[in-house]
C-alpha cells in the first residue's frame, strides 16, 4: 500500500503479479499536461484512490479480469477538466479498481 504526496503527479506505473497493491493518489496535484498511469495485473489486481473531482479515461484490456471506476455516481461530482489522468494497460486474470472517499 502506498500514499503518495506529490505536488507535480505525471503518471506512472503499477504492477501487479500474484498479489495486489492499494494506490493512495487524494494527496496529489496532478501536473498540466497529459498524466498517465500504466497498469499490467496478471493474476492480481490494483486499487486506486483518487479525488472525487478528477476526470478519468480508461484504456484497459482485459482478459478473464476488468478494471472498472467504482466512484459513487449519484453524489453530484463536478470534474475538473484539467485535472484528467488515463488509466492504460492490461489486466490477465486479475483486476483494478478506481474509488475515492
């Protein structure tokens, strides 16, 4: 499990094999610009934790897995737009998870 606290947040990677991890992302400021995050989970999984007020894209493969944003939909979520981070990668037989307080 990790909690990360940078003030210039670009993206990054996370792997998860035959285990799992939890990515604690609240206390971040994502840097201007693109912010990717590149995810592989083969028979494991990942789950992040980000601000409510994010913007999100997914670009995950799956296969016998999924990779899903689990955030509350009905609370009124205002994202800012220049706040938006991408999710790309692969899941085989494992998973990940995007949630937030």
């Amino acid at each position: 499990n990790k909690i990360l606290t940078t003030q210039n947040f670009k993206g990054g990677q996370c792997t998860s094999i035959f285990g799992g991890s939890e990515i604690n992302l609240t206390q971040v400021q994502l840097a201007e610009g693109k912010n990717v995050i590149d995810i592989v989970a083969i028979f494991g999984g990942t789950t992040f934790i980000i601000p409510d007020d994010w913007t999100v894209k997914i670009d995950v493969n799956a296969v016998f897995g999924g990779f899903t944003d689990s955030r509350i939909k009905h609370r009124p979520i205002n994202p800012d737009p220049n706040k938006e981070v991408y999710f790309k990668g692969m899941v085989i037989f494992g998973g990940g998870e995007i949630k937030c307080f």
